[in-house]
C-alpha cells in the first residue's frame, strides 16, 4: 500500500504542519496545537490537521503517564498495530512514518519522521525537533509505522 504522503505536496503540508507544533508544551492526554500534548496527543493532532485522520478514529486505550515504567505489556504497539490506517513496516522510514522508542520496560514514545529529522513532543517539555541520527534516539526505536492511503482513514 502507498504511503499517505508520498506526494511532494502531501510533503509540504506535513512538514509545515509539524514545524507549526515547535514549542507546543507537553501536556499529558492531550492533542491541542500551540496549548499542550503528550507524544500521542502531538501524533494525533498532526494527522487530524493533514486531513489523513477523523478525531475518532484512533483508539486507543486508557494510559497513565507513567505506564511503561510499571507495566509489561506493550500497549502503545498494541494500540496502533489494531489501527486499519497504520501498516507496520521492517525497512527504513519514509517521509511521514510513526516512529516508536523504548523507554522504561516497553516502547512507550513516538515521533513523526520527516527530513532526517524526528518530530516529538518531549515529557514535561515541548514538541521538539531531533536529527534521526542522534545515537540516543537510534538504539531505541522498536517499531516503524506507515500511514496507509486508503479510504479507512477518512
């Protein structure tokens, strides 16, 4: 399947869209441009405002903040592999790709992938930019995520 934004126009409109969320501080459960997010929140809110997702189609389930460090069971890769829109892919990122990291006892972070770079927003911080490259964020991704074109996200 071809991924949401494989148009140079899509492109445009997501990276103009992520730099609009620079400095959006972090806030937990929530999704809102320039007033707060969690990484989820900042993932969600992105693809509300792309057009590539409805407000109530992510499901997923109930998290507190600290989760990954007491909690075993993978729910933030549960969550988005039971997404119809979402394929799971084994190869490098593309342009727009879901990027999930470990941290605590389970992958428990995501980021947007874009120019080399990653979109995110960071703990009791803001939505921040991170070069790909960067060692710390390398050794943690566990996971990669495409935005599917279909019309299941619509």
């Amino acid at each position: 399947m071809k991924s949401y934004f494989y148009s140079i126009e899509k492109q445009i409109q997501l990276k103009s869209e992520l730099n609009g969320w620079l400095g959006t501080p972090w806030r937990h459960h929530c999704s809102v441009k320039n007033r707060g997010c969690d990484c989820i929140g900042f993932i969600t809110g992105v693809l509300i405002n792309v057009d590539f997702l409805k407000a109530d189609k992510l499901v997923l389930p109930d998290y507190p903040q600290d989760w990954h460090i007491h909690n075993n069971e993978n729910l933030l890769v549960k969550g988005l592999r039971g997404q119809d829109y979402l394929q799971e892919i084994f190869s490098s990122p593309e342009f727009g790709d879901i990027l999930v990291f470990k941290y605590g006892k389970v992958s428990s972070h995501v980021g947007i992938y874009a120019d080399c770079t990653i979109y995110h927003a960071i703990t009791n911080r803001t939505v921040i930019r991170t070069p790909f490259k960067d060692p710390n964020f390398q050794k943690r991704i566990t996971n990669i995520f495409r935005c599917v074109y279909k019309e299941a996200a619509e």
